[in-house]
C-alpha cells in the first residue's frame, strides 16, 4: 500500500482480483489467495493495516466464492487468534 491511499488500493486489489476470477473461469488456474507479510498482522489504525473482511468485500463484488476456511498460514497461534 506504500505510495498509494486506501481507497487506490483497493482499487488495484479489486482488479487484481477481476484478473484472477477470470483465469478461474478460464481454467488456467486452480485457486488464488492473497499474502502480506505484515499487513494482516497490524493494528486497525495502521496505515498498512489490511483487514480480511474488507479483502472478503472487494472479492465479492467481482463475484468471488470467499472462504475462510481452506488454509491459513501465520507465524504463531497468537497471531492467528488475531484473524
């Protein structure tokens, strides 16, 4: 999100994520998921915070079947309390 508002961002993810659905469709790829390697673990009020439900939002809007529940990769059991 370095360089960009929220609002641009989500933008770019929405996109990303039209771009990815479709490859779906098309049958080029499996699944999809997305990574950060800090973003998921910050405060709310952080300026690189990245919420789940809001990703979750986004991807609906393009149609995206979203699930919580295929896997989950965190550093520790306390941080994936915070998910």
């Amino acid at each position: 999100m370095e360089g960009s508002s929220r609002e641009d961002f989500l933008v770019r993810v929405q996109a990303a994520l039209e771009f990815l659905e479709n490859a779906v469709s098309d049958g080029r790829i499996g699944v999809y998921g997305t990574a950060t390697w800090n973003g998921y673990r910050r405060s709310p009020g952080s300026r690189d915070y990245l919420s789940l439900a809001e990703l979750d939002e986004v991807a609906r809007k393009v149609g995206a079947r979203t699930t919580t529940s295929e896997s989950s990769s965190c550093p520790s059991i306390s941080e994936c309390r915070r998910l």
